[in-house]
C-alpha cells in the first residue's frame, strides 16, 4: 500500500494496553515489516478510551466498533474484548476486508469457532489475513524448544507435563469479574489458561490432541458484584489429560487459587533420549537434558538471548534479557510479515478452534465425571 496499514484495536483494558505497546513499537524493531499507524483504539466508555488513546499513543478514539471496521483508514482489526464479541466483531471484520487479530481463546463456544474459521478461510481466499492471539507461541525459548523438539534432539516425545497457575483469585473476597461469568468469558480457568497450554502442546509436538478427559473446580461459589453477591459459574481450576494422534500423552493443571503463583506457565517435555524444562517467570531461560544418565548427566540451561535464536535479531545484544511484553510486538510482527508475503499466518482461526475442540472436549468429561472424549464426537 502507498501509506501504513491503519490499525484499530477494540478493547482498551489489559489486552488492548499490551496491543498497543505492541503496534507504538512493531515498526522500531521490525523495519522490515509494513508500516503501521495507530489509527483508532475502541471501547464502550467515550472518556475512557479517550484518555487511553492519548496514553497509547492512537490518533483516535471511537465508541462503535462498527462504524470502525467500515472506515477506509483502517486495514487491521485487532480484537481484545471479552469472549462473547469475538465472532460478531470478527466476522463482521473479514466480511469488511480487513485483517483480523483476535485474542485467545478464539471464542466462547465450538459453534462460534466454527462460524469465525469459516469466515477466516473465505476471507483467505480474498487475500484477507487472520490470526488468534497466543502469544506465547513467540516466546524465543519455548520457539527454539519447538525447534529442538523437530530436529529430534530429545529423541522421541513420550510424555508432556504443563501447568499453568496463578492466584489473582485465590482470596474469596476477590470481587466478581466478567471472567467468572459464563455469559462473558465463556468458560473460567480452563479457556482463560488452558486455551494456551493446550495450544502450546499441540505447537510444540506439531500435532493435534485427539482426545481429552478433564476435571473442573469452582472453589469459591459466589463473589460481591455491584450489586451485591453473585455466583460464580465458571471453573477456578481445572486439571486434565490429554492425547495426542500419535499417542503421546499430556498431563495439565491450571488453576487461577494456586496461592503463591503470579504467572507459573511451567512446560516439560520428555522423549527417550532427552528433555526440555520451561518456566515463564523465567522466561529467557530454556533447560535441556540430552542422553539418558551417567554421573554427569542433568539439565544445562540455556539463555535464549542469542541474535540466531528465534527472533532475538530484532532486539539487544547477548545477555540483555526480554521480558512477557516483546511477545506481543513479534507477534505483531509475524502477522505484519504474512500480510506482506500474501500468506496466512498462525496460529489461523482453524487453529484456534482446534483448541476450542479441545477445551469443549475437557468440559463434556467433567460434566462425565471424567470419561475421555474426543475432539470430535
């Protein structure tokens, strides 16, 4: 195009402050990417989205999302609202031409999924690109885990241990959110979380999840909204086993009451002749054994700061750490890079209802007092 791709990002609470800081700083450390403009930050509240534009550095504020999709300054939504708007907003998006970057999970339910995947893969054929947000997927250390995994440097993968906790919530004078209402966030813990480990197993083996059996927990039945109490109808925690085509098996725990955890994304992964170990509050930080014993054997860490590491190029020199924010700005970047190259990046929406599939699967066992399910029965 003869002028920056004019960017709209639709929701300005948490996600829409990690997004902007994302397109304020894609082109600084990617120049090689299509320039962008922040053309418009959108939310319900005029005066706050207002004041979080001038912040975040937008040329405009607006209050309807669809009178944004329909403007001729905007080539890219970027979507960063509640679950619940995801399909109405993407849908309309791709329909309008534009790019869509949607954030984790892709929606609230597997039929919502479905319709976005179907209207990504029409936009495709227009030459219209789409993504979903998980993020972690650009973490530098867990792409050159995915890396080292296909080069067969841990031999075959057997089995996947992952786990993801925090414990924003683990008080129960927490007050309600719109994450613990089923209506709004679809699902707690498990698509909040689990939608990123699930994503991260299947990235990281390069091969979809099959089958799936789960648990659910809602610890604390009821928070104070507004208007007093209200019930919580959403899981705090969730724990499940899952397997693969090939029949590699994953054991995962997320929970949102593991007191003590702030962001606690821990990944191992074990095959017959070595293992990796991740931690996301170290996140510049990957371990791997390789062999299967002898007095000196064990984990050695790598510090994935390296310029031939994935993505580190664009950033400092050896040694000067990256921090949970950078994920967003590549990411960014790689969707930046596809419209370019006239490819489709990932994850696509049909890998974001992939998960969904998954997610549903974890939820119909529980309700089955654990009885597998697979991804598409």
């Amino acid at each position: 195009m003869s002028r920056p791709l004019g960017v709209a990002v639709v929701g300005y609470s948490f996600m829409g402050k990690a997004h902007s800081n994302a397109w304020r700083n894609v082109n600084a450390f990617f120049p090689e990417t299509p320039a962008v403009r922040q053309q418009v930050l959108v939310g319900r509240d005029a005066d706050a989205v207002a004041a979080a534009a001038a912040r975040y550095g937008w040329h405009d504020a607006a209050t309807d999302w669809r009178a944004v999709i329909e403007r001729d300054d905007v080539d890219v939504v970027d979507i960063c609202t509640p679950g619940d708007s995801h399909a109405a907003i993407a849908c309309a998006a791709l329909a309008a031409g534009k790019h869509v970057l949607v954030e984790k999970p892709l929606a609230n339910t597997v039929v919502e999924a479905e319709q976005m995947a179907k209207a990504a893969a029409d936009g495709s054929s227009r030459g219209i690109r789409s993504a979903v947000g998980f993020n972690y997927r650009r973490v530098p250390a867990l792409a050159l885990a995915r890396r080292l995994i296909a080069e067969g440097r841990v031999g075959e993968v057997r089995q996947v241990r992952a786990a993801y906790l925090q414990d924003w919530l683990a008080d129960p004078a927490a007050p309600m959110t719109w994450r613990l209402r089923r209506e709004s966030a679809g699902s707690g813990v498990l698509g909040d979380l689990g939608s990123h480990v699930v994503d991260l197993v299947q990235h990281l083996l390069d091969e979809p999840v099959v089958a799936a059996s789960g648990r659910l927990r809602t610890f604390v039945p009821s928070r104070t909204g507004p208007d007093g109490p209200e019930p919580v109808t959403v899981d705090d925690a969730a724990w499940a086993t899952l397997e693969t085509r090939s029949g590699r098996v994953a054991s995962v725990e997320v929970s949102r009451m593991a007191t003590g955890r702030k962001n606690g994304l821990t990944l191992e992964v074990y095959g017959d002749a070595g293992a990796l170990r991740f931690d996301l509050e170290r996140l510049n930080e990957l371990h791997l054994h390789e062999g299967l014993g002898g007095p000196t054997a064990g984990f050695r860490r790598i510090v994935v700061t390296e310029p031939e590491h994935p993505s580190l190029a664009a950033w400092w020199p050896p040694g000067h750490v990256l921090g949970w924010d950078h994920t967003f700005t590549i990411q960014a970047a790689d969707f930046l890079a596809a419209i370019a190259a006239g490819t489709d990046p990932a994850p696509s929406f049909a890998d974001g209802l992939a998960v969904q599939r998954v997610l549903d699967a974890i939820e119909r066992s529980a309700a089955q007092d654990g009885r597998t399910h697979t991804t598409h029965d």
